[in-house]
C-alpha cells in the first residue's frame, strides 16, 4: 500500500541524486539562486519577487518530493528560479 509506494518513491530519489547530473544541476542552480538573492539587497526588498520566489521554492521541493523523478523535476524548476533571478539582478 502507502507505505511501499513512499520506500519506492525514496529509493527512486536517492538512486537518482546519486547517479543522476540532474542532481547537480539542481545544487548548482539552488547555490547561485541564493548568492543572487544574497547579493541583491534591492531583490530582497521587492514583494512580488519575494513572492515569486516563495512559489519556486515550494514547487521545486513538492516536484522532488511528489514527482517519481524528482531530481530532474526540481532541477527543471530550480532552474527558472535562478533565471528569475538573474534577470531581476540585471535590472539594477
């Protein structure tokens, strides 16, 4: 039942975190969204970024959690987080 579909889903993820470049992909995007957002005080400032980026971060962690490959799901929306980011640090 639930129980065997969580250990799969779990297995399935950390087989996929350790094998997969996805997983990589999704570190580096997380890192470089936090520096943006970290060296942008004036990002920090601005409500419907700050709301915008509520919405990615939960969706990227529902995608790795929900998502049989949930590696690959939250790198892809990690990814529009960060291209977020860098075009809203542009703007300064």
């Amino acid at each position: 039942g639930l129980v065997w579909i969580v250990a799969r889903k779990l297995e399935l993820n950390f087989m996929l975190v350790s094998t997969s470049l996805w997983s990589r992909l999704l570190g580096l995007s997380l890192a470089a969204s936090a520096a943006l957002w970290w060296l942008s005080p004036r990002s920090q400032r601005n409500r419907e970024l700050t709301g915008a980026l509520a919405g990615l971060i939960a969706g990227t962690a529902a995608a790795f959690l929900f998502n049989d490959s949930g590696v690959l799901a939250a790198a892809a929306s990690a990814v529009m987080m960060w291209a977020l980011l860098a075009v809203c640090s542009g703007d300064e």
